[in-house]
C-alpha cells in the first residue's frame, strides 16, 4: 500500500473524527440553554434525549451493511448529510419553541451521527492496520478535541447570548461541505477489508453479517467493556454541565467551562494513549482507565466546591478516554470481520452513549442529576469485569476463524 496514501488517509480520517465531535459538543455543550428555552425539567429534557438514542438505535445496527453495500466513504458522507438535515429541523423546532420538531431533529441527528460513527471506527482500524501501530485512539481524540472546540465555542456563544438556532445553521454548512471534500482521501476500498467481498490481504470470502456477529460471545463481550466506558463518556456529554449549573450555583458559561475540563483531559488522554498501549497492552490500559472514570465519577459528584469537583472531571475524562477507541480496535482485529464486528460494538456502546444518559434524566428528577451520576458506576465496574475479552486476537485465532 502506497504509504502516502496511507498518510492522507490518516489525516481524512482525523478531521473526520474532529469534526464528528465537533457537532455532537456544540449540541451537548448547550443542553442548559434548550432546557430553558424549551421550559423542560431534567426528565423531559432526558425524555427529549432519547430521540437521539432512538435515531442511533435504528441506524447503527444496519451501518455494517449500509458499509459494505456502498463503501466507507459514501456511509460517512450519508451520515453527515442526514445529521445536517436533523439539525436544521431542530434549528427550526427551538426558534418557534416546538418540542415535537426538536425531537424529530434530534432523531434525524441521531440517524446521521450513527452511520457516520461505525463507518469512521471502520476506516481508522484499516488505517491503523496498514501503519503496524496503535492509532485508533488518536483518532478518538480527534473526536474529543473537536468536541472540545465545539464546547468553547458553545460557552462562548452562550456568553454572547447567540441562539441556539443560529449556532445549528453555522454548523450544517460546515458538515456538508466537509462531507464533500474530506472523504475522497479515505484508503481506496481494496485496502478496507470487509467492505468487499473478498479480504484482500488472504483472498478469504467474507462469510461474517451484522447479525451473525450478534451471536459471537467475544464480540458481545467487547460491546460490554465498550458499555462502560460509553455510558461515563455519554453522561459526561450530557450531563456535566447540569450537573455543574444546578448542584454546584454555577453559570450556565460555568456549566459549558466545566464540560470543556472534562473533554480536554479525555482529549490529551486519548491523543497520547497510542504509545501506552503499544508498551502495556490493550488489557492493562483498560483496567487502569476504567478505574480512573470510576474514580474521578466519585470524586465530582462528592466534591464540596467546584475546584475539586474539576479535578474530579480531569480524572474521569482521563479515565473515560480509552474504553470506546480500544473497544474499536478489539472488535475490528480480524479484518474480514470489522465492519460487521464494529457494528455491533458500536450498537451496544451508543445504546449506552445515547439512550443511558437520559434515563440518569429521569432519575435526576427525584436525587438532583449530581447524585443520579452515581448510577453510572454500576456500568464501570461491569465493564472492568470483562475487559480481558478485549485481549488482541493471535494471528493462529485470525486463520483458523477463516
């Protein structure tokens, strides 16, 4: 494979990523400001969420066959097209002050960021296969440093008293040009694995679905191990920035600073994680992640002030960095089975990602959404029991699997 190729495809796929967190924060980053204007409590908020999750839930479990049917490329540009679409309706639903149109934006968005998100996870573990080294976390702090840009601009918008509705329009003209320009460096599909018939490193068909990977134990295990660490990401997203307003008097500018803490530790976790796996393992840095969300989670939420209460957000960023890149990587190590792998892995980290956090909504409603974070804890340490179903497969695995 012609290596500067390779390096185009790697920076194409960073700016994909960037730019996919880049939308989810500027969304995420202010949730305070929509709950006030649409009038909404924590539950209805999280009930307005859920759209989202519904929109995902649909989209994810067929990206594996949307990807092989039409390619990479053109999955992540569908993606990104109908994510626009959902949020010009939601654009729309806030300005007249329309919870129904919000929410059939959201799961318009939700359809979007769906298909985009597999078929990215699917072109970074290609990448990382044809470099010979852990890159797939990079690529998720891509992801993180996009939603960090996208959180500081959300708490300076937010500042400057710029509608929602205004911010939305910018970002939809971003993404579909994007859409069009960046996915043309992508590898070429011969050097993409499952996403033709024929693996082209052995010439092996390709017998693995999206459904017969539900039915594999490790796959389902690697999704549990992705849960977690989707779920405390998810929550985050969210969620702290609530959590901050509300529990702690902070500004709704305060709330946003609060969600760009976290982010921006996830984001130096996630760009320099690479080399740590690649000295300790895939399994070790799992174990030491999860336990440090697990940490930082209890020490924000019992925080007496705010300056504690960031430290907290440092170490639960840090802690929530590697658990969705790695659980990417896992599934995708054998790669005549990675998009239908990382279709399901994906389904079950998004279920988390998307559909947990409002349900901690609806729980907020009667502890204060601060104490409802506790309940993510449960998720962290089910997942640290199984992280060693994430072990990298030995190539004997790989060939007798074939």
């Amino acid at each position: 494979m012609n290596q500067q190729a390779v390096r185009r495809a790697t920076s194409a796929t960073f700016v994909i990523f960037a730019l996919n967190g880049f939308v989810f924060a500027s969304w995420a980053a202010r949730i305070p400001a929509v709950t006030r204007v649409l009038e909404l409590t924590a539950g209805e908020m999280g009930l307005l969420l859920l759209t989202i999750a519904a929109g995902s839930v649909i989209a994810l479990p067929m990206a594996g066959s949307v990807v092989a049917r039409v390619g990479i490329a053109s999955t992540i540009r569908l993606g990104g097209f109908i994510s626009a679409f959902g949020g010009l309706i939601v654009a729309a639903g806030l300005s007249l002050g329309a919870v129904p149109l919000t929410g059939a934006g959201l799961f318009f968005f939700g359809v979007g960021i769906g298909l985009w998100d597999v078929a990215q996870n699917v072109e970074g573990a290609s990448v990382e296969r044809h470099l010979g080294r852990t890159i797939m976390p990079r690529f998720h702090a891509g992801f993180s440093g996009g939603a960090f840009v996208g959180a500081v601009l959300g708490a300076g918008l937010s500042a400057m008293h710029v509608s929602m509705s205004e911010h939305l329009v910018a970002i939809v003209v971003l993404v579909c040009v994007a859409m069009v320009v960046v996915p043309r460096y992508f590898l070429p599909a011969a050097a993409q694995g499952d996403v033709k018939s024929l693996d082209p490193t052995t010439a092996v068909p390709v017998r693995s679905t999206p459904r017969s990977a539900w039915t594999e134990g490790r796959t389902l295990m690697v999704g549990l191990v992705v849960l977690g660490a989707a779920l405390t990401e998810g929550a985050a997203n969210d969620w702290i920035a609530k959590a901050t307003v509300d529990g702690m008097g902070a500004t709704e500018s305060g709330g946003a600073v609060m969600f760009a803490v976290f982010v921006a530790s996830m984001t130096l976790c996630r760009f320099f994680g690479g080399a740590f796996v690649d000295a300790y393992g895939r399994v070790i840095v799992l174990y030491a992640s999860l336990g440090a969300a697990l940490a930082g989670l209890v020490v924000f939420v019992l925080a007496p002030n705010i300056w504690l209460a960031a430290l907290g957000a440092v170490l639960w960023g840090a802690g929530a960095a590697m658990g969705f890149p790695l659980g990417m990587s896992a599934a995708a190590d054998d790669p005549a089975r990675a998009a239908s792998r990382v279709s399901v892995v994906s389904t079950i980290g998004y279920l988390a990602f998307l559909a947990g956090p409002p349900l901690l909504g609806f729980l907020g409603d009667h502890v204060s959404i601060r104490w409802a974070l506790l309940a993510i804890a449960v998720a962290i340490i089910a997942s640290i029991l199984t992280v060693p179903a994430a072990k990298p497969l030995p190539r004997s695995a790989l060939e007798d699997a074939r």
